[in-house]
C-alpha cells in the first residue's frame, strides 16, 4: 500500500499534469477553470430550450428574418471579448452601448425578442439562465427552425458587466472588407479559414440594408464603375432596390434564391456572383484564394457544410467566456444588475 506522504506526492502530480493537459489543449484558454457543458441547466431549468425556442416560433410568425438577426447578435457578441452578452447593454453613466458602434448601429436587431426570451425564462426559472447563453440558445434554434442543424449547445456562460464600444468598432468583420481582413480577424478571435466560410454561410437567410451594399452597385472602390464581380442581371436587380437617391435603408434577401430558408444556396450564389455583400462574394471570387475549394465543397455538399457550421459556431460560443463566479447572471439583459432595479429599461429602448 502507498504511503500518505507519496499518496500526496501521486496527487500532486497528477493534479499538475491535468492543468498542463488542460493548458495545452485549450490554449490556456478561460474554459480550464469552468468548461461549458450541455447539461448546464438539465437541474435548473431544464425546459430552457423549448422555452426559447417557442418564443421565436412565434416571433417568426410576423417577422421572417428574425431568426438571422438573433445568431447575428450572438456571432457581433462573441467577436467583441468573448461571448459575454455586451452587446445587449445599453448606454449609462459608466457603459457605452456597443449597440452604437458603426458596424451595429441601425443596423443589429432583435432586442425586444431577447426580452420576451429573458422574461419568459425569469417566469420559468428566475435568476438562472445568463443572457449570454439566451443568445447562444436563440442562435440554434434560429436556425433549427429554418431548416438548418440541430446542435447541443455548450452552456453556463455567464454576463459581462461592461461593454467595449471601440472594440466592437475594431474587431467586428464588415460588408466591405477583403478576404486578408476578413481572414485577421477571424484569426485574431481563434477562428480559422473552414471557420469563416461556414460562418459566413448563416448570410443563408436574412436581409441587408442598401447601405451595406450599395457601392458595390455603382462606384465600386472609388472606380467609377461597378464591382466586376457582380453578376449583370443580378447588378440591374439591386439598383433597382437601391437607386442612386435612394435612403440606403431598403432590404433586400441575403440569399436571392431561398431567403428565408437555412441551406446551402447561398454558396451556390457565390459561384454565380451573385454574393450580395462583397465580404460574400470575396470568398470565391478572389484570385487563388484558399476560400474557392471550400465553398465549392459546401456547394456540393450541404451535409458538409452543415457538419462545419456547427463546428464553427461551437468554437465561436466558447470565445472566451465568463464562468464559474466571473461576471453575473442579468435580471435585465439590457442593464447590469447595479442598475437594475427600479428600471423598466428594456434592451430594445435605446435602439
């Protein structure tokens, strides 16, 4: 039998070992010291996900692109120090909004379906389920409900208590970047090239505002002329939705084939230049990018594509996370919990 000092030592060691495991498997990433898990809530609130899930059924009924902007609130969360629910807090005394950011500002939405969520949950199981993971679980099941996978969502993040107004101006991938930045910027948050393209294909459904498009229509990047990628027949199509004088406000589908549906199409679009973001459209239609192969793959294979979408959105959540006795479960997805009380603040009144 081993005696109690080198029973200690065997401890020790096996203890040090783990944690050094544990560092180079996660990168010394915060996971280490509360790893996410889907049974987070299974003692809780274990109806979390139906309860989330029915509330943007309904919201569906009346508002077809809903579910693209809930998993856009969760990928803009996520790319901005981790996946902390910042970016639903709303301006006050000691926190700028990154709702007002440039690539959020009029443009992200959503909020007052997080707040249905949120108040459903409290009635359901108060005090337990963090914003941060309503945005996570809202983001399947925007998807699920489109048609798209199904995934078992790592859950037990926990809420920020501030916002970072200019990291979001900084680290948020815009409309109107190349594949490079595109590329850095993904890279700089642990997401690799697989990564970006699956992550780009949630453009599957969803609306875009003009604005974000519309130089690509007319004076693409200060020529005078139309981006040269862009399809003809499709060019004549979106200056008509956006003419010259107009608001820069109107929509228009992500996906002109099936805009409302979670599939593979949007890939499809691609290879027919008919990517309505130039972020889209650059992942094939830059010269001897590494970018073509996989979208041709995802075309070919929607399993494929569907497989590396949820892969992707799983690495995503995990960016790093809050956990454990790090930061709070919100009361008010749109307030810290210092602020809370006596407030009727809701996330979509500063919008």
């Amino acid at each position: 039998m081993m005696s109690s000092s080198s029973s200690s030592s065997s401890s020790y060691h096996f203890i040090v070992i783990a944690l050094l495991f544990c560092a180079f498997l996660l990168g010394g990433g915060s996971l280490c010291h509360g790893q996410l898990t889907k049974t987070f809530y299974n003692e809780t609130c274990p109806n979390v996900s139906s309860i989330v899930h029915g509330v943007i059924a309904e919201a569906l009924q009346s508002d077809p692109r809903i579910g693209a902007s809930l998993i856009r609130l969760h990928f803009h969360d996520c790319f901005v120090d981790g996946c902390d629910g910042s970016i639903l807090l709303n301006n006050s005394d000691t926190i700028e909004s990154e709702k007002e950011a440039a690539p959020n500002n009029n443009s992200v939405r959503g909020f007052g379906v997080v707040d249905d969520i949120k108040t459903a949950l409290e009635n359901a199981c108060p005090g337990v389920v963090s914003c941060a993971d309503i945005l996570a679980i809202a983001a399947e099941e925007s998807v699920l409900l489109a048609g798209g996978p199904s995934w078992e969502v790592l859950l037990g993040r926990r809420d920020g208590t501030t916002a970072n107004r200019t990291g979001a101006n900084v680290a948020l991938p815009g409309p109107f970047e190349t594949l490079d930045v595109l590329k850095s910027k993904f890279l700089d948050v642990g997401l690799n090239t697989t990564d970006l393209v699956a992550l780009s294909g949630a453009h599957t459904f969803g609306r875009a505002q003009c604005v974000s498009f519309s130089v690509r229509l007319y004076n693409f990047n200060g020529t005078g002329s139309p981006d040269p990628t862009l399809n003809s027949t499709y060019l004549q199509t979106l200056q008509g939705i956006c003419p010259t004088n107009g608001t820069g406000t109107e929509l228009t589908n992500l996906d002109l084939t099936t805009p409302d549906a979670f599939d593979s199409y949007y890939f499809s679009n691609l290879q027919s230049n008919k990517g309505l973001l130039q972020s889209d459209q650059e992942l094939f239609s830059t010269n001897r990018a590494d970018t073509v192969n996989i979208v041709n793959y995802f075309s070919a294979y929607q399993y494929a594509f569907f497989a590396s979408f949820v892969e992707a959105m799983i690495k995503m959540g995990n960016i790093s996370v809050l956990t454990g006795t790090e930061g709070e479960i919100r009361q008010n997805c749109a307030l810290v919990n210092a602020n809370t009380y006596g407030s009727n603040g809701l996330l979509h009144s500063s919008i």
